[in-house]
C-alpha cells in the first residue's frame, strides 16, 4: 500500500484532514503534500498513523520513505 491510501484511510477514520494533521502534529498542507506522494513523514508521525489505523508500523515507514529514495537498491528493500 502507498502512501496515499494509508492516509485516505486515516482521514476516513479521523473525519477532516484537519483532525488527521492535529493528530500526526502536523498541518493539512503537510498531509496534503504526503498524500501526493511529493513528501514523506517522520517516523514518529508514521509510527502515530500506522497505529491510528491498525497497519503494521514498518509498512508504513517503508512506504513513507519510498517517497523520496532515490537509490534503486534501496527501493527495492522498502518495496519488499
């Protein structure tokens, strides 16, 4: 799962997008921006949201950090 989804799935729990970013500590520009896959999250914020929708803490780190890695040898860590 990318990015993308597992933010639709939190903001489907949370309500507003608003209550998403008051809960990861952030602001709705920020998730705006991760859920069109041009940033990744920390992973204290990514640890916050895998736990907030009951997903496995490292999938969701992996996919944060699949945002902006560059180096193919370690997209193909992440992806796996």
């Amino acid at each position: 799962m990318d990015m993308k989804n597992y933010i639709e799935k939190a903001e489907k729990k949370a309500g507003m997008q608003l209550e998403l970013a008051k809960l990861l500590n952030t602001s709705s520009n920020n998730i705006r921006s991760i859920k069109a896959g041009k940033r990744g999250m920390p992973v204290d914020a990514c640890i916050i949201l895998a736990d907030y929708i009951g997903e496995d803490r490292l999938k969701v780190i992996a996919a944060s950090n699949l945002v902006t890695e560059k180096d193919e040898k370690k997209r193909k860590i992440l992806e796996s």
